[in-house]
C-alpha cells in the first residue's frame, strides 16, 4: 500500500466517524428552546436523545428541521404566543408531544411522523388540522381534549392502550383503522353529530361514548371490560358481532334511540342496565343472551321486552316501564322462582315514573307499588365506572 493510501484512510474513517457523532445528539437533561434560533441549533442531529421543551416565553414558530428521530418528549405548555410548530424530518418520537396551553397555535406540521409513544394535547383553541401528513399508524396512547379540530385525519393508529378525546366542539368525524384497544377508548362531550368509525376494531377493554351522533363497529368480537352508550344522537346501535362482554354493559339517555341490536352476544360478566331511552319502546335485540353475572336493570317506555334465552342472573332484577309488560314479567317471574334469578326482584309496567333499580315507582292506577331491590342507583352517567355497579347490585 502507498504511503499517500496509508495516510488518507485512516483520514476518511475520522471524518466518518465525525459525521455520525454529528448526526447523534443528547442532553442528560431537558433542552429549553427559547426562540427559533436554538430549534435551528438542532437542525444536524438527526437522532436526539433526550427531552425538547418550548419556553413560555417563545413568541418565534418553531420549526425543528432536521430531526428524524426524537428518544424523549416534546413538551410546550403555557405559551399564549407560538402560532406554528414543526419538524420537516421528524419520523419517530420515543416519548410524548405534549401540548397544552398553546392558545395561539393553529399548525402543527410533522409530515413525515408515523410512530409516538403518547400524544397529549389540551387547551389549543385555534387547532383546526392536524398536519400528520404521513399518518400516524403507532401511538400506544393519545389524549385530546378541548381544541377546535374538526377531525383527527393524520392519526390512523392500528393499536392502542387509551384513547381519550373529549370537549372538541367542532370535530365532526372520526374514523380509524384501530383493531384493539387494551385498556380504554373514549368519545365524550365532542360535536353532538360526530360520526365515529372503527371497522376494523376486533376486540377491546372499555369503551364509552357519550353525545355522539354516530357510531360504528362492524367487525367488534370481544369486550373485556364495559360498553357505556350515554345521551347519543343516533337512531339505532348494532354490535352484530359481539358475543361476550367481560363486565357491564349500560345504554343510557339516548333519547333519540329506538333500535338495539346484539344479535351474537350470550354473555355480560357484570350488569345489564338500559335506562332513559324516550324512544326505545320494544326490546328484541339479545336473542342469545343466556347468563347476567350481574344485574338486569331495564327501565323506560317498553312494551316488549325479550330475552328468549336468558336462564341467569345473578343479581337483582328491575323491570320498570310506563307501558305493559305483562307479557315481559310473565316471562321473568318463572326465573326467580327457580332461583335462575338470585337477587332481589321486581317487574311492574304502567308506571308514572319508570326507574333503575331500588326506586320506588308510582302506578298509574291502584296496583302495587313494589319495589324489590334493597339498594338504589341513580341515573348512571359518564362518571361512574360501569364495573362499580356490580356492587350494587349483587345482593
């Protein structure tokens, strides 16, 4: 070998070597960006390790050029100035994005993002898009709430742990390729006619919904927690494919619903409550169902109500309506008197105040006015956890 070859190698290999370290940044501590000068410091590192936090005080839109992958959060909170953050590069975030208080901001582009650990937003009253352009496909949990989106088009996530979105005024759909959901989903107190759909979600722990106008889950197999529906707008609700619920399941104060339809589902681990439904007069839509761990509380404006299969439950049973279930509580009396029905019992129709369990009614004509659970519970909403009831109703 030359001598010329000798030296020069060796040369381009520290030069290589230099190159990469440049490329890889860290901080054993968070970096404060405090204007757009220190977010264009960062533009050669393509790998930053730890967190980036935007100072309060920044009035600059910060662009975090460069960037492709960040093992840390990115965190801008309490800043009433920053109109527009983003990062051209950014693919990966190892960590969360949180932002809260951005009451200026109306962009956030990161058009290449797919993967986060956590999207936490709060408090950004001038976000109307979300400029994932690339679409985030992996996100374990995200968390919006009280923005001005219109829907979260540029987050498509395949899996999660929790999704919580709530008191987004303006969103009017979501729809997403979601399969599982291992801990809890949420929809609360969004556009009363937002349309939510998910068709490929199999299965899921908890989910809740709560004034929606919409709602679809085709291909829903398993729940492993609790189905709560509360003060919906749609007209009817279909879970064609569901055929086990692992605790309660409660569809309350929809007042516009008149259809419900389980037409696989056997099983509900816990409680059965449905309640305040003004439109829902016939109940037919759990031809299977067998067992109620929990209990059977149904109280409305029915005048049919049918469960041909059910032969369990293992908790207190409340029929309560304003129309005639004669019929109904013909068919559920020869339960409890088998003991198929094992705690307290009570099944009266033409009421004047059809209520949930442990109420005590009051009849439009002179019959009885019975009551047959020794507990009560008021009108469920969304703050109660629906596993709760069990416990108040297991007797």
């Amino acid at each position: 070998m030359s001598s010329f070859l000798k030296i020069a190698l060796p040369a381009l290999a520290l030069t290589g070597s230099a190159y990469a370290q440049s490329n890889s940044c860290s901080v054993s501590a968070t970096k404060t960006i405090q204007n757009a000068g220190d977010a264009t410091a960062l533009s050669s590192c393509s790998t930053f390790s730890g967190s980036i936090a935007v100072a309060t005080g920044t009035t600059d839109d910060i662009a975090l050029n460069g960037i492709k992958k960040l093992n840390g959060n990115l965190v801008a909170t309490d800043n009433s100035n920053m109109k527009r953050i983003s990062a051209d590069s950014l693919e990966e975030v190892d960590g969360s994005i949180e932002f809260d208080g951005l009451t200026r901001l109306y962009a956030v582009d990161m058009p290449k993002l797919k993967t986060v650990e956590t999207i936490k937003w709060n408090a950004l009253p001038n976000l109307q898009t979300i400029g994932f352009t690339a679409e985030v496909t992996k996100a374990d949990n995200v968390r919006i709430e009280n923005t001005a989106l219109r829907s979260l088009k540029g987050i498509n996530i395949e899996k999660a742990d929790t999704i919580f979105v709530a008191n987004n005024g303006y969103i009017n759909e979501i729809n997403m390729q979601l399969g599982n959901v291992s801990d809890s989903l949420t929809f609360a107190d969004n556009n009363e006619k937002l349309a939510v759909t998910l068709p490929n979600l199999i299965w899921a722990t908890n989910l809740t919904f709560r004034f929606i106008g919409s709602l679809e889950m085709p291909s829903l197999e398993t729940l492993n927690g609790s189905l709560g529906l509360y003060n919906n707008g749609f007209d009817s609700f279909s879970a064609p494919n569901l055929t086990s619920i692992g605790e309660a399941l409660a569809i309350v104060a929809n007042e516009k619903v008149s259809n419900l339809s389980f037409p696989l589902l056997t099983k509900i681990t816990d409680n059965l409550q449905i309640a305040n439904n003004t439109n829902l007069t016939t109940i037919d839509g759990f031809p299977k169902l067998t067992s109620i761990g929990g209990a059977f509380d149904i109280s409305g404006n029915m005048s049919s109500v049918e469960t041909p299969e059910l032969d369990s439950v293992k908790g207190a049973f409340n029929l309560q309506s304003t129309g005639n279930v004669t019929e109904a509580c013909a068919f559920y009396k020869p339960l409890k008197d088998k003991k198929l029905i094992q705690g307290k019992y009570f099944c009266q129709g033409k009421l004047v105040d059809p209520s949930v369990a442990g109420s005590k009614p009051t009849s439009q004509g002179s019959g009885d006015d019975k009551t047959g659970a020794a507990t009560s519970l008021s009108a469920v909403n969304g703050a109660l956890g629906l596993a709760a009831m069990a416990a108040v109703f297991l007797l």
